[in-house]
C-alpha cells in the first residue's frame, strides 16, 4: 500500500465500483460487494488491494500474488491466482489508471497566498488559487481557477496561465501563454531566450527573440526541461503532449497535439512535429525538419532529415526501422567474420 | 508583430536607418524615407514590417510574403516580391539581428533591490544593479554595473560578477569569477564540486574540489546546463562562448574563445577545446581530450580521442565527416544487400 | 593553491602526518619533518606544496613540476623531479584525496535557520541543522544531525532526510525517504511524479505515482539531476552510488550499492541496476531491463536488452566491448574499400 506519510487512500470501494469505474468485466464468481481498501503492485498486493498486470514481463508475480483483485487483459485471466477476483478489460493499464484516480484523487489543498510569497499587485489570480512561499509572480500575470504555484517558482510578467494548472517547485517561466489543466513540474524552464546569434569572424551577435512560448491544454512537462520562447514566430506545444524529465525543445518548435515526448530528448530550432509522434529516451532531431503525423521515433535516434508519418525509425542517421535493424544485424555478422575479404 | 503584452517596440524607423544599422544597401526603387514600424517573420510580416531571409528553405515563404521590407542575400534578391524594399547584404542574419536590436534594445529596468531579496551586508554591489525578489547573494560577493539578479538565484559567497551581466531566475553560483556582459539563464547551476572521487573495495572516497569556474566577457549559458569547478586547476569558458540549455562541462574543462556548444552536450572532465569550436546538440567528449581550433563536431557524435583543429566530424566512436559518410553509405549498402556472403 | 577567496587550507602538516594519512611510503632520503602546506595541480605546485600524478597523460607535468612533494605510483618514481619528496603508494588517487581532505576539511559553518527561511511548525529538525535564506521546509518533515539546506531549496511534506545530508541550493525534494551523509546538489529534482500515463486514441490518462524514492546513505547526486518517484513500487538508490549532472532517473529504477553513474545519462522506469555497475556519460539504459553486479557500459552506449555482470559493454545497440570494437574496426575497413563488391 501507498506509504501514508505521503498518500490518503480513499475508499474501500466495491468490486462492482471498481468494475464500472475501470471499465472492466467481472469474472465469474466475483463478488461484487466485495471491498478494496487500496491498489499496489503485483508483489506487495495482499487480499484488500486491487493490483493489474499489463506487461508479460510480469506473468510470474501475477501467478505468485496475494492480490484480492487483479486488473488484467482476458487472455492472462488463466494465470492469475486463484484467489483473485479479476477485472477483464482489454485495456488494464488504461482500467488500472483509473481506477487508482478512484483511491487518489488529485489533493486539493487550502487555496491562498502564502505571506512569504511576492505578488505583485497587478497580477489577477482566480480567488481559489494557491500560491507558496517563495513563490515570485509578476506584473500583469493571469492565472485562471484552481491555479497552484508552487514554492519557490517564479512567473515573468505578463504570463498567463489558464484554470487548473500546477507550476512545480523552484520552476521558471515567461513570456508565455499557458492552456488548461497544465502540470509543470519543479525545476522546469520555459520562454527564455532561444540560441540565436549571427556568427563571422568578429563574434555572435545576439538575435533578439521575439516570440513566445504557446502551451495547450492538458500539456505535462518533466522536472527540469527546457523550452526557449520563439524567435519570432512562436515555440507552440500542442494540447495533451505528455513530455518527460530533462527534455530540450529549442526556439520556434511546433508539437502537434497528443506527442509523447520521452525523457532526455532534444528538438532543435524551428522544428516540426505532427500528431501523436512519440519519441523514446535521448532521441535528437536536428533543426528545420517535419515529422509526420504518429511517427515513432525510438529511443537514443538521431534524426537527420524529414520523416513521413505513420513510419516507426531508429539509428543514427535515423533510417525506417526494419532498416535500422538490418543494419545491425549486417554489421554484427561482419565484424564477426574471421576476415572480411 | 512582436506580442505586446512581452515586448515594446522602438521605431519607426526609415529604410534608410536601417540599412545604415544593418550595413545594407537599398535595392534599386526603394524609398529611404519609407518608415517600418516592427520586424516579423516572413509569412507573418505586413507592408510596416521589415523581415529577412537567411535559410534556403524558407523562399517559398519569401515569394508569398506582404513584409514591407526585406533582409536578404543579393542572390535571393529575385525571389522577392514585388512590394518589398530589399537590404541586400551578404550576411543577412547578422544584419537582421542588428535590425532587430534596433527595434527591441535590452530592456534596462529600474535599478534596487527588492525588499525579499536577502544580500548580505558584506556584498558589494554597484549602485545600478538590479535584485530580484528571493534572490540570495552571500558574504563578498562582488557584482559590477549594471548587473542584475532575477528573482530566487543564489550567488555564493565571494564570487566575482562583472559588469552588465544577467543572472537567470533560479539559478545558482559559487566559487566562480565572472567577466562583463555574461548571461547565465535560469537554473543553470555553477560551481559546484565536480564529479571526483578515487573507488577502491571500500567504496568511493571524494576528493576535495578545490579550482574555481572563471568566465570570459560576453558568455552566454542556457538554461538548466551545469559547470561543475576545477579540482585543483580552474574550470574555464572562454570570452565569447555560446553554450546552449542542459550542457554538462566538468571539472577542469577549458573552452577556447569564441566556441558554440549546441544543447544537451557534455564535456567530460579535464578536456581542452580551443578557439571557435563548435559542437551540435548532444555531442559527448570524454575526458583529458584535446580538440583543435576551429574544429566542427555533428550532431550526436561522441568524441573518443583528440581531434585536430580545423576539420569536420562525425559519429560514434566520432571520425572525419567523409568518413562518417561513407560508412553510413557502406552500412546501408550491406544490409540491403540479399545476401552478406 | 586554492583560491583563498574560496578556501581556507589548514595545515601546515608534516610529510610523515601526510604519509600516515595517505597510507603511502616515504622515499628514501625524504624528511619526515619538512612542513607542506597546500595541495596544488602538477604544474602549479610550488616547494611548499604536495601534489599527485594518477594518469599516465600527466608524466610530462610530473616531470617539470616544483611541487615539494609528490604521491604516485612506486612504478613512476623515476619520472619524478630531483627535489620532491615521494608519497609512494599503489593507489595514488584515493592516497591524495584522503590528504586533500586533510588540508581541506569540510566546512561545518553556523547552525540555525535563516530568518528568510520558511520552516513548517511541525518540521523536526536536528538542533545543529543549517538553514538558508529562502529555503522551504514542509508539514512534517524531519532532518538529522548536522543537516544543511542550501538557500532557496524546497523540502515537500513528511520528507526524511538522515544525518550530515547536504541539499543544494534550488534543489527540491518530496515524497523521499534519505538516508545519511547524503549530498544533493543545487537544483536537483527529487520525488515528483513519473512519467506514467495510459494511451488510446482518446489522449493520455495519468496513472497516479503511489510510491517514494528511497535514498541510501552517502549517496551523492550531481546538479539539475531527476529522480522520479515510483509508481507504486519505490525508486531506490543504494547505499554509495554517485551520481553526477543531469542524470535522469525513471520510476521504480533500483540502483544496487556503490555504482557509479556520469553526468547526461538517463535510465528508463522499472529498470534494476546490480552492486557496483558503472555507466559512462550519455548512456542510456531502456525499460524493464536488469543490468548485472559490476558491469561496465562505455560512455554513449545504447542499452536495449538485460546486460549480465562483470562484463564491460559498448555501442548502440550495446553489445560486450569486444565486440563492439570489431563492429567499429569492420565498419571502417568496409567504407574504405574502393568498392563493396
């Protein structure tokens, strides 16, 4: 169970609640009055937690489980224990999500401004937001209903932030225009300055940038990346991009809606992605390129030049994957050879 | 239009002020008087608005577009249209960043401290300086004219900062010496104790970092990178560098003048780069390297040995950059190839 | 010598006080008596001061230094300057950082809690514990002995953190439980949420992250790292590992004792590190993966699949060193053929 120095379950809740919130069937012989305290993992599950499997690298802690009831795909029901009450959906990790949403419901909190925060006094925030301490927000900016700025972030002047977001500890943003439901998590930087100078012979001469950081609805951004305000045109991140820890998207960058951008990747400049494209760990797209609508792009790829949609890549150059593993499986055959003549 | 919720222009200001700035001379037919107001992209720019075409991939937006005037190369000038005032000149970019400077000067701000910052009594800060709220600025710190703190950085005790520099929101430094126009963006953290200890079977025993950060004039470093101090020797960027958000560069590295180093490289300990290097996004250096002047390192290589000064490379382990091409040509001849035999 | 800006050396010591320290051997002739009185790099030692040679790449340093006295390798006596005394050990690195130490203990610096500090009531903090300006302490947080928090670093509620933890400046930490003698520094990001989320063709739902990191003792973990929280299992850091910059960590990551881990790289969630595994810069290691007791994975390297121990690896795909370095040798031959017919 979740350690309660830091989580409040709520609950216990039926089999029958749980089956309806997840979206999920029954087996046969659940009792459907019975009652779940909690959600936990397959190995730490006892007889009053509800758990789920969904990768089959974990079928032998499903057998092995003490879970009173099991999430799982219909296919896996044969492997589950027998003790378990099983909830059969097709999609048990999506069942899973929402059902632990049920036992933990995002906290509240007591809205208001913390003495030690600095608001300056032409900032309009909605009445029921939260403000920490050490919390800097300057002239001009706008935060909408259920806004919470959390210790130590500093907003620019004239930002604004839409209803229900969350601005993590110690992050940074400016110039932008944030949607939403928007989760920034500490540490993260947004809408300062892009890489932009002229270079010759006597030095770099600075680019003023001009634009702006454009943020939809329900964005998330991970601790501690990095997103520089356009050059001119704006750097735009689309409604309900998932984007991990570490990641850099550089100036004039457009994210189509929904891309799940993994940790530690960086887009250069003026870069554009369609919708849906999904980009693994350490991935880097050079500057000026498309990339289609539900590419996949896998995890340490170096991208190169434009890639159509639809497409899965890999390697560096990143080349279409079924090529991407030729590739390597052409040269592990080579340098095995005894000789290569 | 630059937003003007962030941004305030100068101007206007006539064609002919402008090509005086931006070292360009005025295309046949147009007016010096004519006045514009702004600049903007090309595919946002109105007949007030200068903009500018630098990238071949943009002449398309160049023939379409309703800019006022335009910045360009005198071999584009025939893909303007045909309403444009040209400022032909054959480095177009630096011309339009000095045009651009014209328009959006650095914004100077009304000098103070502010009442939540914490400068302790022993610091000595010009008069003209600018603090932020939560910035913290320990004993003996010393910050030349016109420096500004933003808001919850953190300046340790003793460091030097020179003359006009800009230290980001949240940021951290400590035992560095800064020079004069450097700007360090939010969160980038210097200073601290480098990455050295000596492992044996008992564990890892630290060893004291005892160098220093020292920075050159007129430095740029991005948000979120580190510069870790010397261990015994210095850390040193030289005058002019223009390092990107989330590099990495360890202890006791030096950078030569002049050098650009893209987004998300790291420069492991100990490695020494000359003048006007330059390094794309995500490259890796390992440590106790020296790389010549002038040098050109691509995109994602990552650098095992010296390299000389002067020549382009490429890849992982990094090589030549023809060589970097043939081997991708060669590697993607031999897995498409039948057969390998 | 250090810049006493910075450091305060104490001392002097004798060189047989130096040699019983490092556990190293006087050289013949040498005066056990002769007082030094800094540590100082090769080739800016002067004959008060001792100094080391560890790498070979610094014979050439070691020979025209004036250091009064010098710890290496008995193996390298000869390459020595006439009037040095020798510090004569088999492990010359750890020998110097223990005398490094000597000369530069840790700083213990003023208890107390900074008036501009923001420490909740019900926070219990050792009464030896150092707060600084800005930082913010939550709702039931505890702190040991000789804890040291660093300006404007962020503790969230019900937080543990054991005795002499240093947290760095701008750093923030929650739901974590740290164990002793744990450094962390500035702008580390510990304990938010991870990067779990449920995918179909109606967007993303999160799955709420229901687990802690937990941090071993004398752990270090370097600048504007990330650590995320686990999902519902822990994420662990075993005692002794040292981390460097701008590592990411993912959920449910565990790392075994002792390893080592440079700066850039990123472990993707639910991967198990054994004791001891070292991963050079810019590694970065897929999901789900378990990677064995002491393995070694060359700095760039891409891992995509489990890695037994004891064994050192290379390349993206990784594969054994070995094998690796053929790929690289057989690649090279293959592109510098006049035809790959």
């Amino acid at each position: 169970m979740a350690d309660p120095r830091f989580f409040v379950a709520d609950g216990p809740f039926t089999l029958a609640r749980l089956a309806e919130v997840a979206g999920a069937k029954l087996s046969a012989g659940a009792d459907p009055a019975r009652q779940l305290r909690d959600v936990a993992p397959l190995d730490e599950a006892g007889t009053d937690d509800v758990s789920f499997l969904d990768n089959k690298r974990y079928l032998e802690a499903l057998k092995a489980s003490r879970a009173g009831a099991v999430i799982l795909h219909p296919d896996h029901a044969d492997a589950a224990p027998d003790g378990a009450a099983l909830l059969l959906t097709e999609t048990p990790y999506k069942a899973y999500a929402l059902v632990a949403q049920l036992f933990y419901p995002a906290t509240e909190g007591v809205p208001g401004i913390h003495p030690a925060a600095v608001v300056d006094s032409s900032a309009r925030l909605a009445s029921d937001c939260r403000v920490g301490p050490g919390a800097v927000i300057g002239s001009g900016v706008e935060i909408g209903a259920g806004g919470r700025v959390e210790a130590n972030a500093v907003i620019g002047d004239n930002a604004v932030i839409g209803a229900r977001c969350r601005i993590g500890a110690g992050a940074s943003l400016s110039h932008c225009l944030v949607g939403d439901d928007v989760v920034i998590h500490p540490g993260v930087r947004i809408g300062q300055e892009g890489f932009g100078f002229a270079s010759d012979e006597t030095g770099h001469t600075k680019v003023p940038q001009l634009g702006r950081v454009v943020i939809g609805d329900r964005v998330e951004i991970g601790a501690n990346s990095t997103i520089d305000r356009g050059s001119g045109p704006d750097t735009v991140i689309g409604a309900g991009c998932m984007i991990d820890n570490l990641v850099q998207i550089g100036h004039n960058v457009k994210l189509g809606p929904g891309c799940v951008v993994v940790a530690q990747v960086g887009i250069a400049g003026s870069t554009k992605l369609g919708k849906g494209v999904v980009l693994g760990g350490q991935v880097g797209i050079a500057g000026h390129l498309n990339i289609g609508d539900g590419a996949q792009i896998a995890a340490f790829a170096g991208v190169m030049r434009d890639m159509p949609g639809g497409e899965a890549y890999a390697g560096a150059p990143a080349v279409p994957v079924k090529q991407a593993f030729r590739q390597v499986a052409a040269l592990a055959r080579l340098a095995n050879k005894k000789s290569d003549t």
